[in-house]
C-alpha cells in the first residue's frame, strides 16, 4: 500500500475507534496514552488535555507515523480497560492493511522506505521569504575547492596555478570526490566544507543528501544518512541519545536503530554548523561514546566530531571558519573543501532562475554586472538573494537601480528598509522603537550564542505581534516535554548579527547602557568571543561610515550617535600594539587558508589580524576614517595567507587610502589566479570572422595579474604607502609587469623588499625595467633570489639609470666573479648615486673581494657590507678580548 493510503486507512481506523468511546473512556485514554512512551517519547500533555476524538487520532498518525500508532493505540485501549474497541481495532487493521508490516522490516528493507521519507521531506526548502521551491530548481551549482596539496613554501613554476584546476562546480561528480581515496589509498571519514556567511554550505549539504536518497551519491557506500543542524539541537531542551536524534529523522519509531548502528562504516552524518559547538573544558561538552547514551547535545554531536562516537561512520561537517584551533583539535584526519560560492557564469544562472520573467532578469544583471564592486559580492548566494529581491521591488516600483549599494552592509540595510516599505504603512515612531528593540534581541542571542527566542524573550521585549517580528522572525514550533514549544528566530542567521551590529548605533544617547555593555565589550572580548562575532563586528564598522549613518537616519528616523564611531576608531588605532605580528589565516567569515601547516593552532583562533581588520575597514567605504585608523598600524603583515580575488580588492582599498610612511609586508602568500575568459567556439569565432569583426576580436587588452589592484592602488596620488616587501611569495611574470608599472608612478613608495619569490629572468628584468624609470622614487631595494646569477645583471644595471635608488641589499644572492665585476663597474657609473650596498651572507671569491676593497678605496663615501670587508670587524657577542 502507497505511504499516503496507508496514513488515511490509519486514521479512518483510528478515528472510527476512538468515536465508539465515551466521553470517560476518551478522557481515561488520553491519561493513559501521555504515560505510553514509544522509545521513551510521548505525546506532550499539552496537545492531550482537552484533543478531541479527531484531534487525538491526527496527533497519533503526525506524532508516531500510521502503522506505530495504530499499535500505540491498541495497547492504551486495553490499558484504559476498553479491550472490546482494542480487539475491534487489531480485527479491522488486519482487514485493512494486514499484518504489521514496520515492525517486520528488516535493515535493507527500511533503507528503501528511508530514502523515499528523506526524499519527501527534502524534496522543498524555504526561502528567506518563506517561500517553499523545488530543491533541484532552487540550487544553483557553486564552486568548491579541496584542500591545497601544494606546501606553501613550495617553489613552483610560474606557470602552475593549482587552485584554477582543482576548484570545481557542486554537482553529483564533484560531491562524490569528497570522499575519494588519497594517493596511498585511504578514504577520508570526516570531510569539512568550509566558507564564510551565506556562501551556500547548508544548501550544498541538504543537496547532498537530497541525492544520496535520490541514488546519485555514494552508491553501495553509505546505507542510511542523517542531517544535523547543530544550532539547533543545541538549542534543543533537555537531554538525548544518538539513538534519538535518528529517530527524529526516521519516518516513524520502529526504525532498526540498533541494526542500522551495528554497520557505522555504513552511515554517514551531516553535521551542519559546527563552529556553533562550544568549546571543551565542561562536563556538559565531554564527548558522549555510547548511541544509545543520554547526553547533551554538544556531547552527541562532540562525540560524532571526535570519533569516540562511531568511528567508522563518516562524517560531513560545515563551518565557518577555517578550522580554528578550538575545533581542528577536536577532527580526526579530516579532509578540507573550501566553499568558493558563485562563479560568474553561476551568478547569471541565479538571477535568471530568480526572476524568471527575462526581461527583467536581463536588466537586473546587466545592472550589477556593470556595477564591479556589487558583483563580486554576489559570489555569495545569499548576498545575491538580497540583490535579487531588492532590484525586483524596484522594477516592479519603477525606481532607479543605481541605488542599490556596493558593501555588504549597504546591501542588507537597503533590503530591510525595502521590506519596511512594502510593508503595510505604520507610525513612524512605533517603528523605531521596534526596531530598537528587534535589535537589542539580536543582540542579546549573538552575545549569548543563542539562536532561537521564546515567546517570553519577545514578550519581555515588547516585540510580540509587532510589525518587526512578522517581517524578519520566522516561528517555529518544537515538541516540548509538556506541550508545543513556539521559538523564533531570525530569517537567516546574518540578519540576526546585521541587527545586533545596528544595535549599537541605535541605542538613545542618555540611555541607561544595555546590560551587556556597549561596543567596547563587544570589541573588547575575549579571542573565542571575538572569533564569534566576526561578522556582527563588520556590520559595525559599515554601519558607521558617514553614508551609512545618513541612510539610518533617513529609512528609519533614528538620530545616531558619533560617539560610537569615536570608540570604534580609538579601538582601531590601538590595536597596532596588541594585534598579532602573525596571520595564520586567510579571513574566518569570508576566505579559507589552504595548504599551511602552522605550528601554532592556538593562533588561527586570533581575528586573523589585520587582514580581517582590513575587511571592517573596507565596509566603511570612507577614505578619511580608514587613513586615520590606519595611523595606529604603522606596518601591516600578512603571512601565509591564501588571498582571494576579494581579499585583494579589500587590501587594495586599504591601501589606497593608508597614510604616508606606511609599510606592507606579504610573506609565503598566495595570490588567487586572474580569472581568464573561456575562448569562443570555433563556430562563434567564425560567425565574428565572416561578420567583419576579426580584426577587433584579435585585438585583447592583456590579461591583468591577480596582483593588479593593488598595484592600481599604489598608484593612486592618494596612496602613502612607503614600503613593499614581498617574501616568499610566487610571482609570475604577469604580476611583475604590473609590479612594473606601479614603480614607475607610485608616489610614496621608497622601499622595496623581494625575498625569494621564485621569480623568473623575464620578471627580474620587466621589474628592473621600473625602477630604472625616471620618475621611480625606490630608494631602498633589497634582493634575495638565490639561483638566478645571470638576470641579476638586470638589477645591477638599474644602479647606473636610477635617480633615486641609495642602498641596494643583496644578502643571499649569488654572485659570480663576473657580475661583481659588472657591478663595480656599475657602481662607478657617473649617474651612479648608490651610498650603501649590503652583500651579507653572500659568497664571494678572493679576486671579487679584491676588486670591492678597490671600489671602496676609489668611492669613500660608499658603504660596502661583507664580513670579509670590514677591516674592524665587531668582535662576537661574549667573546673575551683577551684569550
């Protein structure tokens, strides 16, 4: 019998029985049936006391299943004493449906009813709008890039660009790959998919499992799979077994939980958000190592992550952030991905499933893809809904696109007072105290790490039946121990930490402070806390540009306060003393460090100073504010950091606007590849032949290197950027030429370091080529390129063009007999304005130390340094004079 036949056969029976009860007989059943657990869950008395004879059969059929609770009935029946209705009941169900077929089946033969229930139940999601669509025409295939085998410190060939080749689209292929035997032939049991804020790592999961039932993933592999939001379970009342949480996701309680545990290499868990966990140390968080054990929930699902629990399952965990200490520690040889989001192609492919309608799908896109900044923020999906709805209310309005903004701030601010507007009209000023207090909630579960809020929480607040909870709360009910629990919680977890950020911004100037404190606390936190509020401290730093702060006002009447831009940037200049030399890691909310092994996890649980730094300054969009914060980081330091395209578009901004006597150092970095056009079809390329556009279609402009903007940035008459050093990072030819091009016009940098970065002759020469231009004003150059002899000659021949260049350090470089020949000679170049020359640690035969104590003698005033040149050498610290 079909699932739907056998529930309305279920019920009909259910019903017919429970009517020929009378009313003390109805009231001796529900008694009797709140005290008859099935797998230790019963029906809360709450939906029990006063359930009618049709209630109380629809609650038995959506609370146990058909089958489970026709059984459930008949025993209470007999408990109650009514064993005539009881025998009636077992009579007719063997009429109807024959014998009990649930509790016959076996393993293999549940998996099938499993899949189909999972298919079910997945088969829609939810939009932010509350909207349901089909999964497989919602999803929108992102990319994703495993884990970097490639050692950062590796030396590769200027051609080779790795991550281009091994980032690949989220379909059925790419998802079976993530557990792929390595190269000695192990297969991975803990996967992490990792990415910042609404980059798609929950709808890929869902996905996932969506196509395992579908029979696409994992075939002959995995038998049951199992979906985790740890958010909230963790929020979830009470305590529970492994045991548990899978019969909450089975189609019914006679699931052969124990025969499905007893084959754990056979199952796979979906633990969805796991940097929400807490971290060790408490009894409540000690991993739970028995199914069946009743433990809290961050035990289970701590337990899962450190395979005490099952350790032959397999597990697939989203997150946040790139592994932070708190959790690395906790992963048993995991296997990383990185979430990338949307690649161009896939942007056009969301907006025009999003719109449907073509015309306006072709204009909205036209717009932001002319707008630069605003469609590099689109690689994230849920940036790009926000997009989507906020440019569809204003075609349907009429209204002029170009006030869609270009920060991630302006774009969820602009959302919300559009919902505001569409929304029914109400007083102004009840608004804003809705508002004051929606953000005081947010606030308060940010801080608190809570996601869902009673009907108390709102009750307290006044938020009850609002206009503001019916906009952007989402209700939910949960089964209590006693009756239906109603929860709320925001649309989406960004919106919770957007309001939390807007808080603080709207909090009345002679205001008693909000018991949690004001945003000192919240920048002053701890470094897991800090970690946590990430993305809420960035929203901060974009609410509080001057522009931002006007549309505050303006959408919402509130008056906002300076006085909290001034704590912000005072705690800014402050941290060039207690921010972290070292960045372990590419920016937690937003980009993943692949391929770095760091010796110290501890410091990956840092706010990846400064470059997460850098990316609140670059929400402001306001050039004063950022040059005045950047006076307190004389020297910014990025160290192993795998930069993607949005990264350096951050950096670049920053840079743009630093203050004079700035310095940059980036050491053993990875520059994401130039995106690069696929070429046309030969069909295309012969219809433009034939057409008469051959000779504009052969006409390129040159690809620009991942490092272009920032380079365009160092030439900004803006830019006070004094010092460049760039170590250990690989730099093709195409990242020299435009290196090039940003000597020969960058007007404050007199310093540049290149240490080891694999260079080739061709980009030592197109560089030299750039210092030795005219208007190049480097002073300082230092050199170190072990094994390229030759092209050093290039370097040296800048010594006779240069007008600037005063102190040039080769430390480490190899120089033959020959070249320091040549560069003596160079040194003695009338144009020559070289004062100081540093060759420590460099090898240098007796006949070249000769010909330097020659160049000394002949030019007094130039400083040589060399061990073996000092005529007074410092004698060793330590060492006795007088041995």
């Amino acid at each position: 019998m079909e699932p739907g036949a056998a529930s309305g056969a279920a019920r009909e029976l259910l019903l017919a029985a429970l009517e020929d009860l009378s009313q003390q007989q109805l009231k001796r059943f529900r008694h009797k049936l709140r005290d008859a657990p099935l797998d230790g869950r019963s029906i809360p008395w709450g939906r029990l006391e006063n359930a009618n004879a049709v209630d109380l059969a629809e609650e038995l059929i959506n609370f146990y299943g058909p089958e489970p609770a026709l059984d459930v009935a008949r025993k209470t029946l007999k408990r109650a004493d009514v064993r005539d209705v009881a025998a009636r009941l077992k009579e007719q169900r063997l009429q109807r449906l024959g014998p009990s077929s649930s509790a016959l089946l076996s393993v293999s033969e549940y998996k099938k009813k499993y899949r189909e229930h999972v298919l079910r139940q997945h088969a829609k999601v939810k939009e932010r709008n509350a909207r349901s669509v089909k999964i497989t025409k919602r999803f929108t295939k992102l990319l994703i890039a495993p884990e970097s085998a490639v050692p950062e410190h590796a030396a590769q060939e200027p051609a080779e660009e790795p991550e281009r080749e091994r980032a690949r689209r989220s379909d059925t292929h790419t998802f079976n790959r993530l557990f792929r035997r390595d190269e000695e032939g192990q297969r991975p049991l803990t996967v992490v998919l990792q990415g910042p804020a609404g980059i798609g790592k929950t709808m890929a999961a869902k996905k996932i499992l969506y196509d395992w039932a579908a029979g696409k993933l994992y075939h002959g592999q995995v038998d049951f799979a199992f979906f985790m939001p740890c958010r909230e379970l963790l929020e979830r009342p009470g305590t529970c077994s492994l045991a548990d949480l899978i019969l909450d996701q089975c189609p019914d309680r006679s699931a052969p939980v124990r025969q499905m545990l007893a084959q754990s290499e056979r199952l796979l868990f979906i633990l969805d958000g796991v940097d929400e966990l807490p971290a060790l140390g408490s009894a409540e968080t000690a991993p739970c190592i028995d199914p069946f054990e009743v433990a809290s929930a961050a035990g289970v699902l701590g337990g899962l992550l450190s395979k005490v629990l099952l350790p032959e399952a397999r597990l697939l965990v989203t997150t946040r952030g790139a592994a932070p200490g708190k959790l690395q520690g906790r992963l048993c040889s995991p296997q990383c991905a990185e979430v990338r989001g949307f690649s161009d192609k896939d942007k056009k492919k969301y907006f025009y499933k999003f719109f449907q309608d073509e015309w306006r799908a072709e204009r909205a896109y036209r717009f932001v893809k002319e707008n630069e900044t605003l469609f590099s923020l689109c690689f994230v999906p849920f940036v790009c809904w926000i997009v989507c709805t906020v440019l569809r209310q204003q075609l349907e309005l009429g209204q002029d696109l170009s006030r869609t903004s270009k920060t991630t701030t302006s774009v969820y601010l602009l959302f919300i007072s559009s919902v505001l507007r569409s929304a029914p009209a109400a007083d102004g000023r009840r608004v804003q105290d809705e508002l004051r207090k929606l953000s005081r909630l947010a606030r308060e579960g940010v801080l608190r790490r809570r996601a869902q809020f009673s009907e108390k929480d709102l009750e307290r607040l006044e938020l009850r039946g609002s206009k503001v909870q019916t906009l952007f709360l989402s209700r939910k009910e949960l089964p209590g121990v006693l009756e239906t629990e109603v929860t709320y919680q925001f649309m989406d977890q960004s919106f919770q930490e957007f309001f939390a950020a807007l808080s603080y911004l709207l909090e009345d100037e002679g205001a008693p402070r909000a018991p949690l404190g004001g945003v000192g606390a919240l920048l002053r936190g701890d470094a897991e806390l800090r970690c946590h509020l990430a993305l809420t401290i960035r929203f901060l730093f974009g609410l509080l540009s001057t522009e931002r702060m006007q549309d505050i006002e303006r959408h919402f009447g509130c008056a906002v306060s300076e006085r909290v831009k001034q704590d912000v940037l005072r705690w800014v200049q402050d941290q060039g003393q207690d921010c972290p030399r070292r960045v372990t890691e590419g920016t937690e909310k937003t980009q993943v460090l692949q391929g770095a092994e760091e010796p110290e996890e501890e410091e990956g649980e840092e706010l990846n100073y400064p470059l997460e730094l850098l990316y609140c300054l670059y929400e402001t969009q306001e050039d004063a504010f950022v040059c005045q914060a950047l006076r307190g980081l004389p020297e910014l330091v990025l160290e192993r950091v795998h930069l993607s395209r949005m990264d350096l578009a951050v950096l670049s901004y920053c840079i743009r606007c630093c203050p004079a006597g700035q310095a940059l150092r980036l050491v053993s970095c990875r520059l994401a590849a130039a995106q690069e056009k696929k070429k046309k079809s030969l069909m295309k390329r012969l219809q433009g032949s034939l057409g008469g556009s051959s000779s504009q279609a052969t006409i390129r402009k040159p690809l620009g290197s991942p490092l272009r903007p920032l380079c365009e940035a160092m030439m900004d008459q803006q830019c006070g950027l004094n010092s460049l050093t760039l170590s250990h990072c690989k730099l093709p030819d195409l990242v020299c030429r435009d290196l090039s091009e940003a000597l020969r016009e960058a007007p404050a940098l007199t310093d540049l370091g290149l240490v080891c970065n694999s260079l080739s002759e061709a980009g030592l020469r197109v560089l030299s080529e750039g210092l030795a231009w005219p208007q190049c004003r480097v002073q300082t150059l230092r050199v170190q390129q072990p094994g390229l002899q030759e092209a050093l000659q290039y370097v040296v021949g800048v010594l006779q063009h240069s007008p600037a260049l005063t102190t040039l350090d080769l430390s480490g470089c190899q120089l033959s007999g020959p070249m320091v020949t040549y560069l003596c000679a160079a040194l003695q170049y009338p144009g020559c304005r070289l004062q100081t020359l540093s060759l420590t640690s460099v090898d240098l035969s007796e006949q070249s130390l000769q010909a330097l104590r020659a160049l000394g003698t002949a030019k007094p005033g130039l400083v040589i340094t060399h061990p073996m040149l000092d005529s007074h050498p410092e004698p060793p610290k330590g060492f006795n004079s007088t041995l």
